[in-house]
C-alpha cells in the first residue's frame, strides 16, 4: 500500500508583510519557498594566448623535465542585482635552465546568476563556487593548447578555491592594517 504524503503546513498568519514565505515540514523544520540558487547564464574563453618561443628546436630535441609554474586568479564583477561575470584566470610557464619552453594564459569567464543568498555569503559563493564549476572547463582547453602546441598536456590538479578565498581575505586584511 502506497502511503499518502503530509502537506507541509503553511504559517501565513504569523509572517511579516513583505518576507518569503516559508514552510515548516513534517519533522518540524523551516523550509524557505526561495531556496538560494545558481545558474550559469554563459560561459566563454576570453583570452587565450599560446606561445612556444623555441619551436620547432624545443619539440625536436626534447631536453629533460622543465620546471613548471602555475597561476590562478579570479575576478568577479556585477552585472545586474543577481548576475556576475566571474573571471577564472589560469598561466603555466614552462623553463628550461633559464628559457621558456612555453607559456599559456587563459582567462576563462562566465556569466552567472546567483538569487536568494544572503549578502554576507555572496562574496564566497561568487569567489569559491563559480569558478570551481567554470575550472573543468578552463583546464581542458588549457591541457588542449599545450599538446596542440607540440607538448604533452598539462593535467592540472583540482584548485581549492576556499583556500585561495580565504588567502585573499587575509591578504585584503593586512593591507588594511
């Protein structure tokens, strides 16, 4: 036999004029109408520059392991009451006893919509989360210019973008005092 399904109750009477409503379930727990929530509106390549400075001698003549280092930055900007442009910039520089090998740089941006967040949380969702759904997107073509470019593709670790966000959040503290 099919059980049948508790309406959540509805406290209207004690609401506020002009809040969300809100349901309280079965287990007694709130339940918000307009739960928070995000959309991703866009997402393109902004920028992609490619360079391999000592081709075609650097991919006939492989010389040992270069040293490679990796930069990653995020911006974000609003667009409207809800939307955000978030920029996910990402650079490998490949060496070789003082000369690039190659180096790539790509700001990979998307546009999107972010509703029903509190303020005080919207910095973190807009800085962590964006760019952690945008970041797949950007090492894939990352890895894809480099071995287009005649090298083995770069696979990059995941990035923990909280980590980053609250690095920034110090560094933006110490400039303050």
């Amino acid at each position: 036999m099919a059980k049948k399904a508790k309406k959540a109750k509805t406290d209207e009477a004690s609401k506020p004029a002009g809040s969300q409503s809100s349901f309280t379930a079965e287990n007694g727990q709130d339940v918000q109408e307009n739960p928070p929530s995000m959309q991703i509106m866009a997402q393109y390549v902004k920028d992609l520059s490619f360079e391999n400075p000592l081709a075609p001698e650097s991919l006939m003549q492989p010389e040992a392991q270069p040293q490679v280092d990796i930069g990653v930055n995020v911006n974000a900007q609003k667009r409207e009451p809800d939307a955000f442009d978030v920029d996910l910039h990402l650079e490998a520089k490949a060496t070789h006893e003082g000369k690039t090998i190659f180096a790539v740089e790509l700001v990979y941006g998307g546009v999107f919509r972010v509703e029903n967040v509190p303020e005080e949380m919207l910095q973190a969702i807009i800085l962590i989360e964006c760019p952690r759904m945008l970041f797949p997107y950007a090492r894939a073509i990352l890895s894809e210019a480099i071995r287009d470019g005649g090298f083995p593709p770069l696979m990059l670790d995941p990035i923990d973008f909280a980590a980053l966000y609250q690095q920034r959040m110090m560094q933006e503290q110490q400039a303050q005092a």
